[in-house]
C-alpha cells in the first residue's frame, strides 16, 4: 500500500527581507503561492495544502481555485518553525505517513521534483531531501517518525538543521533550489 504523503506550502511569513508579500508575487501569470500549491495538487501527494498566516485573506483568494486545503497558523509572526507545527498537526490530522515540506519563493519548483522525492521515500522509508548549494534542503519530505523533531524546531531556521545533522536521508539533486525570491535583485528576475 502507498504511504500517504500530505504535501505542504510553508506561505504564512511577512516576507520582512523583500518588504512586501513575496507569496503574491507574479511570474508567468501566476502568484508564487499559486504555482507551489499547483506543483503540491499534481504531484503524488495524498492531500496538499497552504499554510497561512501573514495576508492571509489575500493568499487565500489567490488559491482559492486550486484544491488545496487553507491551513492556518495563527501563532505565524513567531517564525517558520510555528508554521512546520502547524503542517505536522494538519498531516497528523489527516492520518499521514509523512509530510512534503514546500516553499513558495522557488518558482523553478515542478511536480516532478517532488514526486522524486515521494517516489525515494517509497523506495528506502527514509526521508528524502532536495540537494543544492551544498546543503539538503527544502522541499523536502519527512516520515511521520520525525514528526516530533520537526515539532521540536524554533524560530525562523526551518528545517535546514534537521535535514543536514548527519541522519541517513535520500538526496536529489536540484541546482534550481538555489534561485529563490528573497531580494528586491531576486524579484526582477521573475517573468510577470
């Protein structure tokens, strides 16, 4: 039987860096938010949603077409770790076997990325990382066996420490995890 995978979007920050929404931002006719959320729905995900926070009556509407479930985190403003939080419970709610963390600043991101990653866990059992920079990263897909530790996590580093602390884990490359829309210099390069 295939394990029950719920995909995430991590869309709830403020986005302070860039200074304004970067989850509403457009690049090929499409918002940020919108096109990761799209990537999670197509992929081989069980269930796929967007969790929100910052604006998040405005990413709501922007995904409103998509079938995605809107997961809120109201505790967003104390970092990216609340809103891992947030997924873990929403994924453990829904019964899953483990949990595809997204972004929504890597608009290079594709369905196909992350049904390499689903796919790699299907195959070992053990979590499976997107490879760039030198650095496992996100996306990436956690069993529900580290559930807890990602519980564990605080403030805005996210996932990286978990996913780099020498654990056994799948790599997929992916060298287009490193463009992704922090900078005002970051945002020019997206196609409206």
């Amino acid at each position: 039987m295939k394990p029950r995978v719920a995909g995430a979007v991590l869309a709830a920050g403020a986005s302070r860096r860039l200074g304004h929404p970067k989850q509403l931002l457009r690049h090929r006719g499409e918002t940020l938010v919108s096109l990761a959320a799209q990537c999670v729905a197509r992929s081989r995900a069980t269930i796929a949603g967007v969790v929100v926070g910052a604006q998040a009556e405005l990413i709501h509407t922007a995904i409103s077409n998509l079938p995605v479930e809107v997961v809120r985190n109201p505790d967003w403003v104390r970092g990216m770790a609340t809103s891992i939080r947030v997924a873990v419970a929403w994924a453990e709610q829904h019964r899953s076997d483990a949990l595809l963390l997204v972004l929504c600043d890597q608009p290079r991101l594709s369905a196909a990325h992350l049904d390499q990653l689903i796919a790699a866990f299907e195959h070992t059992g053990l979590p499976a990382a997107s490879h760039y920079a030198g650095k496992n990263a996100v996306p990436a897909l956690i069993p529900r066996a580290l559930f807890s530790a990602l519980t564990a996590l605080e403030g805005d580093s996210g996932a990286r420490r978990l996913l780099n602390d020498g654990r056994p884990m799948t790599r997929i490359l992916w060298p287009d995890g490193e463009f992704d829309v922090d900078t005002i210099d970051s945002e020019r390069e997206l196609s409206p």
